[in-house]
C-alpha cells in the first residue's frame, strides 16, 4: 500500500518522519527517489511510445537476466 502526503512546511516533515519512526514504518521521502534527467525522461517517454505502437515488444525477466549476466560477467 502506498500514502502520498503533501506537506505544507518542514516541521510537519520532522513530525510525521518523528511519527513513523516511532512505530517502525518503512517510509521514502523525495529525496530517496532518485530523479531522471530530462535526457532520461525523454527516454522513457520515447520507449513508451513505441510499446504502445506496438513497435517494440516486452521481455521476460529471464531473459534480461541472462542479457545482464552475459555482459557482467
């Protein structure tokens, strides 16, 4: 299950962060989540497009793993 919560100031921050803590919650903040650059956000975008253009197919996850572990190793 996910929560998005907008916060209105940095003490409301400390408070939850203070609150979730206290019962042991796993919790991310933005600054957890890594941020795409625009480069990189066009490229999802333009990877997106073409799979819904039927242009470009999906791949199981074995067989990216093994495309991984060929190059890796």
């Amino acid at each position: 299950m996910a929560v998005v919560v907008n916060l209105k100031n940095p003490e409301e921050e400390k408070v939850l962060i203070a609150f979730l803590e206290s019962l042991n919650y796993d919790y991310l903040t933005t600054s957890d989540v890594p941020e795409l650059t625009h480069d990189q956000q066009q490229e999802v975008l333009l990877r997106e497009k073409a799979f819904a253009e039927g242009k470009t197919s999906s791949r199981s996850w074995e067989e990216i793993k093994k495309e991984l572990e060929r190059v890796y190793s």
